[in-house]
C-alpha cells in the first residue's frame, strides 16, 4: 500500500477534527451480537451505536 500524500495527511487530519472518541467496553461475546445486529441492518457498528444513543437520547428527552 502506498504510503499517503501530504495532501491526504492533510485531509483525514481535518476530517478527524470533527469527531471526539468515545471508547465503550462491552464483553466479547456482547460485542459480537451487535456486530451481527448491525450487519444484518446494513450498519457499522459504530453506526448502530451512535444510533442507538440518539434514538434514546430522543426517547428519554420526551420523558420531561
């Protein structure tokens, strides 16, 4: 694999800047069944997640 151009450098660094990281520990076995739920919905994992927490986030705020 070709190493990446400044320019690419460059853009993924500004892309990044976007994002905060948020690590979530789940046991292994947990792991793997959200991965399969996210696959059999067309999903990344990290999509499901980020997901999951708006639908909640929008579940629990109609709670007030």
């Amino acid at each position: 694999m070709a190493e990446k151009t400044e320019a690419q450098k460059k853009a993924q660094k500004k892309y990044m800047e976007r994002f905060a990281i948020a690590r979530v520990r789940v046991p292994i076995e947990k792991y793997g069944h959200i991965q399969a739920h996210a696959e059999a919905h067309g999903e990344s994992v990290n999509g499901f997640i980020t997901r999951a927490i708006d639908e909640t986030i929008e579940r629990d705020s109609g709670k007030e």
